[in-house]
C-alpha cells in the first residue's frame, strides 16, 4: 500500500511539473519574459527554405499573370500553393516555425503549424472567409496551442499571418484588381473570378480569331444606322434650364470609342429629348470608362443620388433631375466571353465558371443599384436603362457568336426585368445591333465599343424605349 501512494505522489508530482513547464512554455509563446526561460523556449529555427520561398514566389507571378493588364479573371489557388504563400512570407524574427493551409468548406480554411522553440509545439486556428463588397474578408477565431485555446498569445504571431500573408486581396490589387465577383470554396481549392477597371478586354486569340472569319467572308455591304435625323451628334455644354438629364454608366456613356463627345448616345439623346419635350435641360453626364455593377456603388451612385437629393431639397420645385439613363453591365461580362478561356475551337469549364459567376453578382449589385436610383427620383421623372448589345456578333455563324448571344441574352432578361419591376423603360439595342460588330463597333481593331454608326443606333434606342 505504501508502495501504491508513493507511487501516486510521484505521478501527481510529475503531473505538476509537466503542467508547469509546459504553462511556462506558453507563457513565455505568449510573449511574457520569464528571466532564465525565455532563450531556452525561443531559440532560433531553421529559416524558412530557399526552395519554399521560390514556390511562394511563383505563386505571386502566378495571381500577378492571371490579374495584370486583363479587363476579368479567373485565378484557381490550391491548398498547396496558399501555403507556398504563406511560407514564403513568413517573418524571420515571428516565434512560427512552420505553417499549412487547407480549404476546409465553402467559407472556412484551416491554419495549422508548429511555433518556434526548443521543443516545438502545435497551432491552429479557423480563418472565416467571406465576400463583402468586392473584396474578400478573412476573420482569424479558434486559436488553439497545442490542446489549449489561446487566442491572446497565438493571435499574437497568427494575425499577422493571415492580415499580410494570407490577404488575398493585397495580391490582387497589386496586380490591378479590386472587383472580386464570385469566391469559390471546394475540399483543397480555391477559385476568384472578377473584374477590374482597366487592361486588356479582347484576348489576342479572340481578335485574330474574328479577323480571320471576317477575312473569309469577304467585302459586306455596311448597313446604316436608323436615326440620322431623329439623333444626331448633340452638345455637350451651354445654356440650360433648371431640369436636368443624368446619365450613368461605363465606357458607352462615358463616349469610348468616338473622337469627339457629341457623337456619343448620351449627348445625341440629350438632343432629342431637348427637341421633343421643347424644354432646356442641363446635362450631367457621370459616366466613367471601365465601370462594373460594383464599382458604380462606391462613386456614381452616390454622386447620382446626392444630386437628386440636392435638387429636391433646394426649395425650388423646377430644379429637378427629370431624365436618367444607365448603362450598366458590359463590363461585368463582356471581358470574361472575350477572355482565351472562352474561344474557339473549345470553351473551358473556366469559361462556363466566369459567365456563371458573373451574371450572379450582376444580378444581386444590378436591382440594389436600379432600386435606389428609381426610389430617389421624382414620380414624374423618366428613368430609361439600355441593356447590352454583341460585340462578338458578326452576322457569321462562329461558335463564340451563339454562345456569347446565349450569355447576354441572359444577361439582358435580367435587365430588362428589373427596370420593369422598378418602373423604368427598357431601350433595347440588342436586336438592332446583332450581327452588325463589323460595321458598328470597333471590334475589327480588338475593341469592343461602338463607333459613331454604333452609337447613333444606342442613342435611336432610347428613342424607341418603352
């Protein structure tokens, strides 16, 4: 019996110590000096290998390939390679020693690892991952060290890891990008597809695909445009009225694609309705090249509804926003059709994923954006939405013009149904724009806007809205 209790108090004792060092190992993790211990807890691991950190590299040049200079994009990121990032961004000086990441479901990736120290020990934690506005959020939470939860002392060392490392977004917007419309999570991947405001819209293979079928097809007579006289080239300043016409959206309203402004649809139809209604209207034109369903909530939306607001609130009834047009939409889409992923002779499964992912978040930024802009203007006022024409609709039968009407065609039913279910009319150029890219547009030069043909046909559209 005897025996039997030294036993015990030996092992309780043991216990004891056990618990001790390793609460003083933790303690001194946690970043509390203990004089005596804390060399021995922290001394120094092997760096971080060469080989690592050209794996971390070559991811970097990989997002940066994916990102630089393209209009979309489409980036796949596999466990293996965030964790190539991860490693190869690691602080000399920072108590890790080594770190994984693994994609654990649809919005969370498991960070695990081993801190630094003469006997080193485990970590983990959770990072939530979430869209919000474009960018990608990441939230660190259940910090383990070893079996204990110890958010204080590992959020020290981890936090760092995913606000510099694992933050995505500083990869991207390095590259150019800053509009991320879809984040897909799977077992062991991730996939991002998104847009940005600048950079190539039209890949290479698309253009000299379309020049070598319109090559082959030989001289076409150019059709003409409806509308001469009903919308000619406008005026984009002068002498205005206390009425106004606003008009919003991306590179169309913004005039790309024609030397001078007055040849744009936005000034043509200023005209027409200055004609027709037999009133001076001033003209805002807030358009801005390059613009996506995301990035027109943080600049002209706002702008748009303080201006209205302004012109309700100033006492005077006959200062009033009485015409608004938006296009809106192109640039969510069109560079994803144009994009190699979507090109003849085969359409990848990339390419099905941006289309999907694009018409998604289109959808959702779409009725936010039509929604306010309808609840702020005066009952009387006339609100017209233009949806999306083909660029790549040369009249030529290719497998990229079926597909790419199929698209838009989609993307065009969602605009069309919710100007309706907001009271605004839809002007519709889809129609009188197919198969005329050859004539209309720039698309023979690899770019996608209308030129002064194209323009006066958007700009007769709003004419016909209903």
């Amino acid at each position: 019996m005897g025996r039997i209790i030294k036993l015990a108090i030996l092992s309780a004792v043991v216990l004891v110590v056990l618990i001790v060092v390793f609460g003083l190992y933790v303690a001194v993790v946690a970043g509390v000096d203990i004089p005596g211990l804390t060399g021995a807890f922290r001394a120094q691991g092997e760096p971080i290998s060469p080989e690592a950190i050209a794996r971390g590299r070559a991811v970097e040049q990989k997002i940066n390939d994916a990102v630089e200079d393209k209009s979309a994009f489409f980036l796949e990121l596999t466990d293996a390679e965030l964790t190539d990032l991860l490693l190869s961004k690691i602080d000399p000086d920072a108590q890790i020693l080594d770190a994984e990441v693994s994609i654990t479901s649809d919005s969370e990736v498991k960070l695990s690892g081993s801190l630094n120290g003469r006997v080193a020990i485990g970590f983990s934690g959770t990072v939530s991952v979430a869209l919000e506005a474009g960018e990608i959020e990441l939230d660190l939470h259940g910090i383990s060290v070893g079996f204990i939860p110890l958010p204080g002392a590992a959020g020290d060392q981890l936090e760092p890891l995913v606000n510099d490392v694992l933050d995505i977004n500083r990869s991207l917007r390095q590259a150019g990008a800053t509009q991320i419309q879809q984040l897909l999570m799977e077992e062991g991947k991730i996939t991002i597809v998104g847009v940005q405001q600048a950079g190539e819209t039209v890949s290479q293979l698309t253009k000299d695909a379309f020049l070598s079928a319109v090559a082959a097809a030989g001289d076409r007579a150019a059709p003409t445009p409806p509308g001469a006289d009903l919308v000619p080239p406008g005026r984009t300043g002068g002498d205005d009225g206390p009425e106004l016409y606003l008009a919003l959206g991306d590179s169309l309203a913004a005039n790309v694609g024609v030397g001078i402004p007055m040849e744009g649809y936005v000034s043509r139809f200023h005209g027409y309705l200055e004609r027709t209604t037999g009133r001076s209207l001033g003209l805002l034109n807030l358009g801005i090249s390059g613009e996506s369903t995301i990035s027109i909530v943080k600049g002209q939306l706002p702008q748009a509804l303080n201006e209205i607001a302004a012109r309700k609130d100033d006492g005077d009834p006959s200062t009033t926003v009485s015409f608004l047009s938006l296009d809106i939409g192109a640039n969510d889409l069109l560079a994803h059709l144009g994009s190699d992923d979507c090109q003849i002779p085969a359409r990848t499964q990339a390419c099905q994923i941006r289309a999907d992912a694009a018409l998604q978040s289109f959808e959702g930024n779409f009725d936010q954006i039509v929604s306010s802009l309808a609840g702020a203007l005066e009952p009387e006022a006339d609100f017209y939405i233009m949806t999306a024409y083909n660029p790549f609709g040369f009249g030529l039968d290719l497998p990229i013009e079926s597909f790419t009407n199929e698209v838009i065609e989609r993307l065009n039913a969602i605009i069309r149904e919710t100007a309706v279910a907001h009271g605004a009319k839809v002007a519709d150029p889809y129609d009188l724009m197919q198969g005329k890219a050859a004539s209309w547009t720039n698309m023979l030069f690899g770019d996608i806007h209308p030129n002064a043909k194209g323009y006066q046909a958007l700009a007769y559209s709003l004419t016909q809205a209903r």
